[in-house]
C-alpha cells in the first residue's frame, strides 16, 4: 500500500506597483532641495478621477504631482529558483557556477553583473528587513533594493538586471537613491488582512533628482542583497512601465512594490 500525497498551494503574487512624482516648490532654492526626503503633511490629490486624502505626503517642500499604479508583470526566473530552493530545502542539484543555464529545468541564479551562482544550500535572501540587506538598499546604494532605468526592452522572464540602470550620483543623468525603511524599526511592516486571510507587504523606494535636468525613466526593478550566495545582488523582479516618467530636476519619485501571500487562514 502506498499513500500519494500531492501539495499545492497558490503563488505569491505582486499587486498593483505604486508611483508618486514629486517637484520643485517654486519657492524653493536648489541648496535646499538636495537634502528634502522627509514626510511632511497630508494633501488632497487626485487618483483614478477621484479626490482622496493621500498617504504619500508632501515631502519637505516638494509638491505631489500625481501618483498612480500600474499592472506588476514582473517576477523573473531568479524569483522561482529562490522559492523552489527555500521550499525543497535544495541546492543546484550538481550545476557548476560556470554553467550559463539560467533557463527552464534549472536551478540556478543570474547576478545583476550578468554572472551566475550555482546554489550550495537553499537561496536565502537575508537581512529580515533591515537597511542595507535583502530587498532594502541604503542610502546612495543603487545596486541593491529598488532599481529605477531608462531601458524599453519589453518584460522578460529571463531578465536579469534592468536594461539602462539610472546610477547614483548628482550630476547629469544620475538619481539620489534614498535608504529604504528598515520595517524592523516599525514602519512598514508587513499587514494581515482578517477579511481575505492573506499578508501584504510593502517595499517603497524614493529617489531624488540633483542631476540638473529631467531624466525619463521606463524601468524599475527589485534586487535583493543575497545572505546565501553572500555578496551577490540577484533581481527578482523587472517591470517596464507604460509611459516614461519624467521626473524634473528637483523632483523626486517614489516606487512601491506590493507583495500579498496566499490566503494564509
């Protein structure tokens, strides 16, 4: 006799990524602007054709412009072999470091440097939500946390980096990236929901604009700060969007991506 037991269960999913564009206070001078980051008051703003008090506040004294949401398309390969490894508690089943087999039937990770990582144990992502670890990069870190670029391929599953990453930096054509919230500290921290059983998750990046001119972005990505291969940045998630965003100088934009679970009752 034998007894044949079969799981299943639903995916984690990404909801909705959520945009917000800020500019220039016409009062304001350029010496001041470089050090706005910090939340200020409440205002009235317009989504979807509706007027509603916004979560995503005044930001020192750059004004909201608009903020929107858009369809996540965009777990890659990497995101899969994370959760196949964590969940099978296994490795690359014997693939070399060497082995350019970031494809279907493999187990293996491609780096946001374009190399790829053989796993010895499970994948694990580290940090448990702390600054400068897993999906949360520090302040002036664009290899790690949210990425933003200028690239137009189209959503892949293959991808592995973005296109055109927008590096860090002041002059032209480079963003400031903002350290992203530790949740550890209590902010941001995951959410349950009584009413559909599932977790929500947020993970939100703002980046500053002191490059002297606009800069259009078309790409944003998730890139984790692995523990398990240490040292390696590894993209779990690509997004390219429906219309560039330009964000001016003295403008800033802010990036969410959403993460809800499976009911979990």
């Amino acid at each position: 006799m034998s007894l044949d037991i079969k799981m299943t269960s639903e995916p984690i999913t990404l909801g909705p990524m959520k945009f917000a564009l800020y500019g220039e206070d016409e009062n304001l001078t350029h010496d001041h602007r470089k050090s706005s980051s910090r939340p200020g008051r409440f205002i009235l703003c317009q989504t979807k054709g509706e007027m509603k008090w916004s979560t995503n506040h005044e930001v020192g004294n750059r004004q909201l412009i608009r903020e929107w949401e858009e369809e996540a398309h965009s777990f890659v390969r990497n995101w899969y072999t994370l959760l196949v490894t964590q969940a099978f508690d296994i490795d690359s089943l014997g693939l070399t470091a060497q082995c350019a087999c970031y494809a279907a039937g493999k187990l293996i990770l491609k780096r946001t440097n374009g190399g790829f990582t053989a796993l010895t144990t499970p994948m694990d992502i580290g940090g448990a939500g702390a600054c400068d670890a897993g999906y949360r990069g520090a302040a002036g870190k664009c290899d790690r946390g949210i990425q933003v670029g200028t690239g137009t391929n189209a959503n892949s599953f293959e991808d592995a980096q973005l296109q055109t990453l927008v590096l860090e930096g002041c002059t032209s054509g480079k963003l400031s990236y903002v350290a992203m919230v530790d949740y550890t500290a209590g902010c941001d921290k995951p959410t349950y929901s009584s009413c559909t059983t599932k977790w929500t998750h947020l993970v939100s990046r703002f980046v500053n604009n002191n490059s002297g001119g606009t800069i259009g972005i078309n790409e944003v990505g998730l890139v984790s700060a692995t523990a398990n291969p240490g040292g390696s940045f590894v993209m779990v998630a690509r997004d390219k969007l429906c219309a560039t965003v330009c964000v001016t100088d003295a403008g800033q934009l802010k990036v969410t991506y959403t993460m809800v679970s499976p009911a979990v009752a």
